[in-house]
C-alpha cells in the first residue's frame, strides 16, 4: 500500500492513448533512476538537512513501493542521508531481466545498488517481504549495514494467520491471473480500501488525501502490463523463503545479523503475527523491541513519530558504542 498522487483530471474527450500516469513526488523527494546490467531501479531520496549525514535505505513489502517510507523519511532527515528504493518490478521500477523476484533475488538487487552507489555501510530498513530482504542482506553482507530496522518483517510462521493467507495463495501458479479476471470490474477504491482493511490497525486513520493518492497509484499500477506477474512471483518468492532450511533459512540468517537491530511489531498485523516479536527478539542477537498494540502491518506509515523516536534512539546509541569500541 502507498501513498501517491490526487487523481489526474479526465473529460470525455480525452484521446484513447493517454500518456502515462507518473508517479507521485512528495515536496522536498526527489526521484533518480539507476541502471545496472540487467536491472534498472528508480530511487525516491530527500536530501538531509546538512552534509555528512550516513545514509539509509529504505526497503518496502509485498506490494509496495518507495513512498511506503515518505512519512518517516523526513522525520531523519537532520539523523540520516535516507534513500528508498522501488524493488523491480513495483513502483517506478521495470521488471528485472532475468525475471528473479525471490527474496535472494531483491537482496541481490539491494546489494547491487549499495555497492554501485559505494553509500555502504547504510541504516537498513525494511517492512514486510521489505524486512526478509533487509534480514538476507544484513546476513550476508555485514559490511553494507550499520542498524536494521525492521518492521513486521516477513520471517517463516508455523501458523500464519488466515488474514494471510490470500497473499500466500498469489504464489500458486495460474491464481494471480484467475484473480485478475475475477477482480476486473472492481475500482481501484474498492481495492485499495481492501489494501487499507488489511494493512491498518485503524484504517479511519488514513486521510481523504491519502487516500485518494493510494487510488490514483493503484490505478497506475493496474496499467502496467507486468503488475500481476511481479505479484505471483514475489508472493511465490516469500513462500519459498519460508521453506528454506540450513543456513540459507531466514531465522538462521537473523541469528547471524551482527548489526544493532530495532524490531517493530503491530499488535494488529493481519499479514504478520504480533506473536512473532519474542522469537524475533531472540533471533537477533542484542536487538531492541517496540511493540504498539494498535498498529497493524505498516507502523512506519500508521506511527512514523513513534517509529522515528525508536529509530533516533537505535542510531545515536550504535554512534555512541562505535566510538567508545574504536577509543
């Protein structure tokens, strides 16, 4: 779910080809596109608020995009030189090549932009399958991540909620295009008030304008002809991340995380379980907990003060233990 731009306007005498809808740019973001060999990824950035910030990258869920994170994003920008970028294949940014949405996949990509870019090592952030992808890099790249911060991130349950379990069903093969042709006379309100249903503790919290800015982004992304498609294969690609055993599991590779680590839980996430918390709390080795009883999947979006004020605290104490380790 993201937030984009008002509705375009339309007369009945608008030409059948009409030119393509943009992506929304919040006041003070900028958008840039980086192509790499086989892979082009667009990259939403504020500029920090002086010289010399670190940086961070922000990396969105299942469904999302860069403008998941432009809440947050200006509430660090006097803390960090944030970025965000769209994973192939969802906001701005083009299907990858070789067609690899798998978590592996997405990591690989975040690492390949870090390392172009030589922005290492970055504040990590991640939510949902953003959160898998966060985890993997963290894992296996020590070196290109400072802090981690994850929100409700997509780690393998036993017993995943029923509220989930749409969204695991994408991953079998054909279901993405029957529920294309089933959904097709739905309006891209009815589907982003079902996004907001699922995703929100509290869905009345969300503006008039925001919701119309989620509208017009759904109905932008219905036209791209690869939307359903990056759904599946990444829906498909958690699953499988899921069932990965040894050390290329995901728990196994949070234990392995040496980065200081914020794990951000909803109590009223519908896609990952408030139950998950300790077991995550425990994964990953020193790692600090807010808990907030009435958010649900995005708390990033729902509670982006409260988030920041975690995240600020994260920060300058990894600062304070980085110095006092190297004095």
């Amino acid at each position: 779910m993201s937030s984009t731009e008002l509705p375009e306007t339309r007369t009945a005498a608008a030409p059948p080809a009409a030119r393509p809808r943009t992506v929304r740019v919040a006041d003070g973001e900028r958008l840039r596109s980086v192509a790499l060999p086989g892979l082009t990824l667009t990259v939403r950035s504020r500029p920090a608020e002086r010289a010399g910030l670190p940086p961070a990258l922000y990396v969105h869920g299942l469904g999302g995009s860069s403008q998941n994170w432009s809440d947050l994003m200006p509430l660090l920008a006097d803390l960090v030189d944030g970025e965000a970028v769209d994973l192939p294949g969802f906001g701005d940014s083009p299907p990858p090549d070789d067609g690899d949405y798998s978590v592996t996949g997405h990591a690989r990509a975040v690492i390949r932009l870090l390392d172009s870019a030589g922005r290492g090592p970055v504040h990590l952030f991640g939510n949902s399958m953003g959160g898998a992808v966060a985890t993997r890099v963290a894992a296996v790249r020590p070196d290109l991540v400072r802090t981690l911060t994850l929100v409700s991130p997509a780690l393998p349950e036993l017993r995943v909620q029923r509220t989930a379990w749409p969204t695991a069903l994408l991953a079998l093969p054909g279901v993405a295009s029957l529920f294309a042709r089933l959904s097709r006379d739905w309006t891209a309100e009815q589907r982003v008030r079902g996004v907001v249903s699922l995703c929100y503790g509290d869905p009345a919290t969300v503006s008039d304008e925001g919701l119309r800015h989620a509208v017009e982004e759904m109905e932008r992304r219905l036209e791209l002809p690869y939307f359903w498609d990056a759904m599946a294969r990444s829906s498909r690609g958690i699953v499988d991340a899921y069932t990965l055993g040894g050390q290329h599991g995901l728990w196994r590779q949070a234990e392995r995380v040496l980065a200081p680590t914020l794990l951000v839980y909803g109590g009223r996430d519908q896609l990952v379980g408030y139950r998950m918390a300790r077991r995550a709390a425990a994964a990953f080795r020193g790692s600090r907990l807010l808990t907030l009883p009435d958010a649900g999947h995005v708390a990033m979006m729902e509670y982006p003060r409260t988030v920041a004020t975690a995240v600020r605290e994260l920060i300058t104490d990894a600062a304070r233990d980085a110095a006092e380790g190297g004095s």
